[in-house]
C-alpha cells in the first residue's frame, strides 16, 4: 500500500513530461493564430493541473498519541527495585519516580509477590491522595514523610477511585504492598523505613 502510494507521483509526472514534449512539437509548427489558441488551453490545463496536485488529501498517520491523562494504558514494565527494612522486616520495592511512573503505579498489575512493593517518590511533601483506577490488586499503602516515618496505613480495594486522602501535608513517599502486609508483620505508623545504604531521603531524593 505505502509502494503504490509512493509510486504514483512518479508514474504520473512521467507521463505529463511526454505530453508536453507533443504539445511544444505541434506549437513549434502550428500558426501562430492556433499556437495563441493552444497556448491558453496549455495554460488552463497546467493550472487546473496545479490545482489537483495541491488539493491531494494527506496520508493520515497511524501513530497514536499517548494519553492525555498522564498514565500508561497498560501495565508498566517493572521498575528499578530497592531493598527496603521496616523495623527488622525487609522487602524489595519497585521505584516509581517520574511522572509516569507514579501515576500509573500498580494499574493492570495482576501480581505481585508477598514481600514485594511500589515505592513512589514525590519531589516535595504534600498532602497525597491515592485511588485504585484500572488497578485489580487489593493494596495497603503507607504514608511516609522525608524521614522516612510511616504516618499512617490504609487498605485500598480494587478500581475503588474513592480518593484516599492523607490526613497530613507532610507525606514525600507513599508505600504499596499486598493488602494486609503490614499487619501481618505487625508493621504501624511510627516505623522507620530505611534502604540498604541509608535512608531513603538520602538514596531516593536529589539535592542541588
């Protein structure tokens, strides 16, 4: 299809290349009454001719546009990870850190393991909300300020796009897991969470 196309052009200007090289002919020897005659019929045809190659309708593109809403329309590929301990427990963490990244979070995900989660990264703190749109695993999620201190825990149930609103202005990263992990390992607000080389702050947010 994109071969014909392309073609076409090059078929069509061989052939108004001969019929010119007639034309020039019969004009050399016609005369000059016809010649004047046929010189403004050259001329209306060569217009019109103009006129048609110009009013051609573009090939559209098939590219697609990505969506307005900021967020992929499936699921990401996974992430860099990061170990992290909370209190003696440790688990290993995707990190969401671009713009992207955090806003289409764990969306179309259909696992993820025990001991696994999403840590996303905000470039300051600021009240957070959350919700579960496209996103088919229930979760808890913690909220965690520039020290790395959870300040609270809440359960997020599947495509539920209630927004869950932290209760303070102070949260710079948010924590997603399995739903239920942190009360099975009895982790609550107050926990420290570190890496593995210092606290997030330190590993996770850029200074000037």
């Amino acid at each position: 299809m994109e071969m014909g196309l392309g073609n076409q052009p090059r078929v069509a200007a061989g052939l108004i290349s001969c019929s010119l090289d007639k034309v020039f002919e019969i004009l050399v020897r016609a005369p000059h009454s016809i010649t004047m005659k046929l010189g403004k019929l050259l001329a209306m045809l060569m217009s019109g001719l103009i006129f048609w190659v110009g009013c051609k309708k573009p090939v559209e593109s098939e590219t697609r546009s990505a969506p307005d809403e900021g967020y992929l329309d499936h699921a990401q590929p996974k992430l860099s990870t990061l170990k992290l301990w909370l209190g003696t427990q440790d688990m290993v963490a995707e990190i969401a850190h671009t713009s992207v990244q955090v806003q289409t979070g764990m969306m179309f995900r259909k696992e993820m393991g025990e001991n696994e989660g999403m840590l996303f990264v905000f470039p300051q703190a600021y009240r957070v909300s959350f919700y579960m749109r496209n996103t088919y695993l229930p979760l808890s999620c913690a909220y965690i300020d520039t020290d790395g201190v959870i300040l609270e825990i809440r359960d997020m149930k599947p495509l539920d796009e209630t927004p869950i609103v932290a209760a303070t202005d102070r949260v710079r990263f948010v924590l997603e897991t399995r739903q239920g992990w942190f009360a099975r390992h009895q982790i609550t607000p107050g926990t420290v969470i570190r890496a593995e080389r210092g606290s997030l702050a330190q590993i996770l947010l850029r200074h000037p």
